[in-house]
C-alpha cells in the first residue's frame, strides 16, 4: 500500500465534490464505482459537497442511479441549500429574484422564501442554462435599487462532457461591473459549507478529508478547514495550472479511482 492508502485507511470521512471528480456532465469517469464500493466496504462517512446549485440532493441520487450508482440522497449537500439557509438565516420569510435552474428555486422556496421581480430583498444568480441580456438587465436594475447580490458559488468555470463551460462566478461578474457592487458567494471556499458539511458527518477536521478538482473552491476550502486534500486531475486543474497558486494539496491523483487502487 501506498503513503496515501495509509493516511486514508485512517480517516473516517471523507467529503467529495462531484463534477470533475465522479462525473463530466452525465458521463461517469473512470475508478468511480470502484471508489463509491471502497467508501462503502471500509465503513467511511462521507458527503458529496457541490458547488453546482442546478440540481436538489434527490435528482442528484437519481442522476447517479442513471450511471449505475446507489448513493441515497442523504449523502448530498449543495451550494443552494447553502445558499437558502444563509439568506434565511439572514432575512427570514425574505424575497429573491432568481436566475438559476429548478435545483435553486426550490430550495429557497424550501426555506420560505418567495420570487420576486419587483422590489426583492436579494438577487440570486446560480448556475442556468437560461441567461439572456433580459435577466442581466432586470438583475441590474434591481440591485441598484437596493437588493443584496448573491452567487451561489465563485466557480467561473465547470466541466461537462463538452468540456469547459461558464459557470456561476463567470454569469455573476456582468451584473457586479455594471453595480459597482460585489456579490457574496456562498459556496466554497466558503467557511458556510464546510462546516456545514462537518456538522452533517459529524467528523472533526483532523478525522476528514476533502477530495476535489479545483484549487481555488475544493483545495483551499479543505486547508483552510484544516483537512486533508487531495487534488483529482480529472476536472479543471492539471499540473501545469498547480504553479498559479500559492498554497498545495496534500496529494495530488489522476483520480478517485487511484484511491481503492492503492495509487498515489
């Protein structure tokens, strides 16, 4: 066994992102079923922490049962729940103007908010294949009269069986330009999520890992919750992009795969 099949065999839970790391869009990469078995057979908690806020956590389950893989919907936790239980914390009973996919609203409704294109306490922006100059413009002119500005994740890109598309920090950056105002993101690298996933495992740090594909969301947000990282390449990082930042994973794989496989 290798260095980091000895360091895993001795954490108990493990958090995961899921695009770039068990899926492109909807195909399934490679090692993924081997992996979801080991989690499994070795009796470790884990969590599917997504930036993605298009999906609730029972299409994702459904998702991943189209590929073949039992995963119960317990098992996942998204930006825009996140998202909907920070605004409710904040503004309870509060008011959004939405652009984002089914996944978003319905988590906001969920948490009791209501839609609102007229005079909303926040704008909302997730990532949508639904984006016209319309929906920037109605954004903009309601965030200059005075609703707080949203994005359920930094993430300027994400990858599909496509390749690399714009994700929810690329949609939000026009309406930020033409405000002047910045948006809070709740996503990770957000502390929010991270605890929240702790919390979910009921695992301390140094129990916990993080396995990822992006530096700038999954890495980070692992050491500054002071876990365990580990950089898949199967997403938008390749070794070539590692020299841009100014922090490092505790180990890099080509893929979760390379974890019941012993690589590393």
């Amino acid at each position: 066994m290798g260095t980091i099949m000895d360091l895993l065999r001795n954490k108990q839970a493990f958090i995961c992102d899921m695009d770039g790391v068990l899926y492109h869009g909807n195909d399934l990469l490679p090692g993924v079923p081997e992996f979801i078995n080991w989690l499994v057979s070795e009796k470790k908690d884990y969590l599917f922490l997504t930036n993605s806020s298009e999906r609730s956590p029972r299409e994702l389950s459904q998702k991943l049962r189209r590929m073949g893989l039992e995963i119960d919907e317990k098992h996942f936790y998204t930006s825009a729940l996140a998202t909907a239980a920070f605004l409710s914390s904040q503004r309870p009973g509060g008011s959004a103007y939405v652009i984002g996919e089914a996944g978003l609203i319905q988590a906001l409704y969920q948490s009791g908010f209501s839609m609102n294109n007229i005079d909303p306490d926040y704008v909302v922006i997730g990532e949508t294949r639904a984006y016209s100059f319309e929906k920037i413009a109605d954004a903009v002119t309601l965030v200059r009269q005075g609703a707080k500005l949203i994005g359920t994740n930094p993430d300027l890109t994400g990858p599909t069986e496509r390749g690399i598309v714009p994700a929810t920090g690329a949609l939000v950056a026009p309406i930020e330009l033409a405000t002047n105002c910045k948006a809070y993101f709740v996503g990770k690298p957000n502390p929010l999520m991270m605890r929240h996933a702790l919390k979910v495992l009921g695992s301390r740090p140094e129990d916990t890992v993080i396995v990822g594909d992006r530096m700038d969301t999954d890495i980070i947000a692992g050491i500054e919750s002071e876990l365990e990282t580990v950089l898949v390449l199967s997403g938008v990082t390749s070794r070539n992009d590692l020299s841009r930042f100014g922090f490092a994973p505790s180990h890099i794989l080509n893929g979760v795969g390379d974890i019941p496989a012993g690589k590393g």
